[in-house]
C-alpha cells in the first residue's frame, strides 16, 4: 500500500487546523484556496463573542516529519 499523497496529507492537516481554531477556540478560520509554498489560511480573534479585528496568518505543517 502506497503512502498518502502529499496534497492529500496537507488538507488533512489544514483540516485538523480548522477544527482546533473553530471548534477548540472559538475563532474564525478562512483557509486559502491557492496552493503554494506560502499562508495556508488565516484565523481571527473572537473574544467574548465579539471579533477582535487581530488576524494569525498560518502556514500549516503535517505529515510524519512534523
């Protein structure tokens, strides 16, 4: 059996991602659709309810190496 691809092993991680800001944190996640070398997605400070206007701009690392 071949191992995950390596585009298939980054959704996986961007995913895990999204669920830890989204669902651990509370805070909004937009991923970046374009796939590069560069920001994988962006996640915003929700406070209290109340967005924060403070964005993390995220490069996201999986697979076994990481």
């Amino acid at each position: 059996m071949r191992g995950k691809s390596s585009a298939r092993v980054a959704s996986i991680g961007v995913t895990r991602a999204k669920l830890a800001f989204e669902e651990g944190l509370g805070w909004l996640f937009r991923e970046q659709p374009t796939e590069d070398y560069g920001i994988d997605a962006h996640a915003e400070v929700v406070d209290e309810k109340m967005v924060r206007g403070r964005q993390l701009s995220l490069q996201i690392k999986s697979g076994t190496s990481w």
